[in-house]
C-alpha cells in the first residue's frame, strides 16, 4: 500500500487524472465481470475501489492546498 501512495503522490496533476479514468474503466469491466461470474476473485474489487478513493483524496488535497496557497 505505501508503494502505491507514493507512486500516486508522486504524480502529477494531468497523471493523476489519467489514471483514475483508467482504474475506473478498469472496475467497470471488474463488474461486468463478476456479474456474469467469469470474475473468480471479488474481493479485486473493493481493491480497486480504495485505490480509486485514493486517488481522489489526492487531487482533493491538491486542490485545497491550492486554494490555501491563493
């Protein structure tokens, strides 16, 4: 998990932003799939949901800080 906060923190605004289209798409397949029962690990999904949350509360946190900084 540490690896992933400081890979996300690490990123930039425009990185950030790409990536959490990308995990949201990823868990929309994610549902697709456990829906239809070809998804064998379900717990994947509340996974990919933290990490998702996540990357929101980063952009969140960079946007107050800039919002502070004005």
């Amino acid at each position: 998990m540490q690896k992933h906060m400081r890979d996300i923190r690490e990123s930039t605004d425009s990185e950030l932003k790409v990536k959490l289209n990308e995990l949201q798409e990823n868990l929309y397949y994610m549902r697709v799939n456990a829906k239809t029962g070809q998804m064998e690990k379900t717990s994947d999904i509340k996974k990919e949901r933290k990490v998702i949350a996540r990357v929101f509360t980063e952009i969140n946190s960079r946007k107050q800080k800039a919002l502070i900084q004005k």
